[in-house]
C-alpha cells in the first residue's frame, strides 16, 4: 500500500508539472508577442531570456528538488521579462535575500505560480500600481511575500485558465505536507492582494 501511494503522488507531481509548464509558457509568449510591436531589439533580447528560462524549466525542473539559488534566478528573468512591457505607473520592488551559493534544495516551479498571478491581477491600464516580492531564506525555512495593487480581472476575461493557484496548493500538499504555512487574500478595502507562502525544509 506504500509503495502504491507513493507511486500515485509521484504520479500526481508529474502530471501538475505538466500542466504548469505550457502555462508558463502561454503567459510569457503573450508578453512577448505584445513587445515585438513596440520594440524589435528588446523582444530579441526577451526571447534569448526565454529560452534561458525554458532550459530551466524543461530540463533542470525535471529533478525533484533544485538549489534554492537556481530558482531565484530563474524568478528573477522571469520579473525582468514581464518588467520589459510595463508602464510608467507601474512600480515593481524586489527584494531577494538568499545567498547566491544557497545550497538549499527546494521543489521546482513552487513560487512561478504565485508571481504570475501578482502581475496578473496586480496591473491596472490606467491606474497606478505596485507589486512587492520579497524572497528570504533562515534557517530550515523559506519565506516568500508577493503583495500587489488589486486589479482583478473581468468575467470575460479569457487570458488565463485559473489553474496556477490551485496547482501551488496540490504541489505543496504532496511535497511540503504540514510542512508549509499559506496564507492569501484581499485587503478589507479592496486595494491590496497578499500572499505570504513559508516552507519549512
């Protein structure tokens, strides 16, 4: 019976990767194919990062676990892609502190989820907005802090599937379970969306 469920998750941890990798990849061609109407040279430049990050994603991501400091800087080209086409009134802080020799093993693509979706629901067209990522690492515990300006997304809006979230909460079930503390949601006023994910290792 053991060895049926651990075959089961395992299962299970490969098919959400799956999943998440072409909605990854749906995302950032979006953000691409919008910057080679504005400026030829940078999205020549964006895809050369994209296919530094699609090597992460396809071949590195297939191990169970990563070094902590490769996954921040597959994060970071990731912030600097979509950076690339944001407006004046969009702010974006960063603030990484792990260690660039980290030799922390944490599951692949655990936090790519939790960004998209700042950025996702976190840009106005018209309003002024912020995003925040805050990554730190102690001892025996990661911590990742993503707040946003909330600007959620209409009905009819079609530009994504809603699978990014839910996929974080399965994949930290089967490989952080009880083991992790998630906590999201909207500030009262409306104004701010937060998500505070720590996994202890």
């Amino acid at each position: 019976r053991q060895e049926l469920e651990h075959s089961r998750t395992q299962a299970e941890l490969q098919n959400l990767k799956s999943q998440l990798n072409p909605h990854f990849l749906f995302n950032t061609l979006n953000n691409i194919y919008s910057l080679i109407q504005i400026d030829a040279d940078r999205a020549q430049q964006a895809v050369h990062d994209l296919s530094r990050m699609l090597r992460y994603v396809l071949y590195e991501s297939r191990c169970p676990t990563v070094p902590l400091a490769a996954e921040v800087e597959f994060l970071r080209d990731y912030i600097e892609l979509m950076r690339i086409r944001l407006s004046a009134n969009v702010r974006v802080e960063t603030k990484i502190d792990v260690r660039p020799d980290s030799r922390t093993e944490i599951a692949p693509l655990i936090f790519i989820s939790l960004i998209e979706n700042a950025f996702k629901h976190g840009i106005s067209p018209t309003e002024p907005s912020f995003i925040r990522i805050h990554f730190s690492e102690s001892p025996g515990e990661i911590h990742c802090e993503i707040t946003n300006s909330y600007h959620p997304k209409s009905v009819a809006d079609k530009s994504g599937s809603g699978i990014g979230l839910e996929q974080v909460r399965k994949r930290l079930e089967l490989t952080y379970p009880g083991h992790y503390d998630w906590q999201q949601g909207v500030s009262e006023d409306m104004k701010e969306y937060k998500s505070i994910l720590i996994i202890k290792i």
